[in-house]
C-alpha cells in the first residue's frame, strides 16, 4: 500500500513538472523597437547578378518602403511617386536620397534624387527595369559620364511638363532665370535650394 502511494505521489510529481512550460524572457523595448526598425528600413539593396551581356540588380536601393517609378539618367536616379501600399506601414527613408514635393501635384507625389547610386565595378550605364517591381540592368559603357547635377538641386519633377521651364533636368527643374522656379533659385542651369 505504501509502495502505491509512493508511485502515485511519484507520478503526480512527474506529470505537474512536465506540464509546466519554461519561463521565456521578455522582450525588453528596446529590442522590440529595434526588431520594430529593422521591419521597417529600406530594403538593402542586392547584388549585381551577371545575366546574358548585362549586370542586373533585382532590388536596387529606393527612397523608402513607399510606391516608385525609378529612372537614372547620366549618374542620377530620380523617383516619382512614395505612396505608401495599402496595409503597409511607412518604414524611414534611405539616407543617400533627397526628397521634395512634386511641382504642381499638390503635395501628394514626392520625387526623391540619388546622385551617387550603386554601380558595379568598372564602366557601366544602367536603366530600371519595372515591370515586375524595380529592377536595374547594367550595360558596359565606355561614354564618359556627363557633369554631375547640382548638389543643391532641388528634387521636383518627373516629366518635362512639370517645370515651367518644360524641362526636367534629372529630377530638378531646368532654368535659365529664378522665375523659371517654383521654389530655390535658378543657378548652374537648375533650380537649387536657396543658400541658408
């Protein structure tokens, strides 16, 4: 009798321990605020992947997790665009690119300028590919790269039509006086942030 009420004790013992589950640690804030950051940055951008005669870049590096439309032109890529896709919560922006308000869109299209975008190594011009997503194909170019635009240029158009100089010179407005600016100055044939 005894012998069974050691067993029973025994086996009690066993299945309260082995139901108890281990005591996991808690989050702390700042590791959730930095799993939170990391969810939310800007994708990193991919590496330059050789396909046929052309280097491809899958994810090339974007303003932020917004909505694009990406062009490079000369050294430059501009973007139009930065909606945010429904459900998706806006992650910071990529430090290398400067945002302003689109001319003429009534503040909801922002147009962001990179003038110093990833190229792989050696000569090359690159494009964005946009049909499925963003895509940047890279050919071997031996063109010299023409000036480099203006580090103050303000970011402000897409199209041609959104200057009232009708021309959009890589993401900033082209100009010949200030009046040809919606906002800066007209300098180096561009409209620039006006000097602080």
């Amino acid at each position: 009798m005894r012998v069974r009420l050691a067993l029973f004790e025994l086996m009690l013992l066993a299945s309260i321990v082995g139901c108890q589950r281990p005591k996991q640690a808690q989050p702390n804030a700042r590791t959730t605020a930095s799993a939170l950051e990391a969810a939310l940055a800007p994708r990193r951008a991919s590496r330059f992947q050789l396909v046929g005669d052309t280097l491809r870049q899958a994810q090339p590096r974007l303003p932020d997790t917004g909505e694009w439309r990406c062009a490079e032109r000369d050294g430059v890529v501009w973007c139009a665009g930065g909606e945010t896709a429904a459900g998706v919560v806006s992650g910071p922006a990529d430090p290398g690119y400067r945002c302003g308000a689109r001319w003429g869109s009534g503040g909801g299209e922002r147009v962001c300028i990179d003038d110093h975008p990833d190229y792989p190594d050696g000569s090359y011009r690159c494009a964005f590919e946009q049909e499925r997503g963003s895509a940047r194909v890279c050919r071997p170019s031996a063109a010299p790269q023409p000036a480099a635009l203006p580090p103050r240029a303000l970011p402000a158009c897409w199209l041609d039509r959104d200057c009232p100089a009708e021309h959009c010179e890589r993401g900033a407005c082209a100009c010949s006086t200030s009046q040809d600016c919606a906002r800066g100055r007209c300098a180096e044939g561009v409209c620039q942030e006006a000097k602080p």
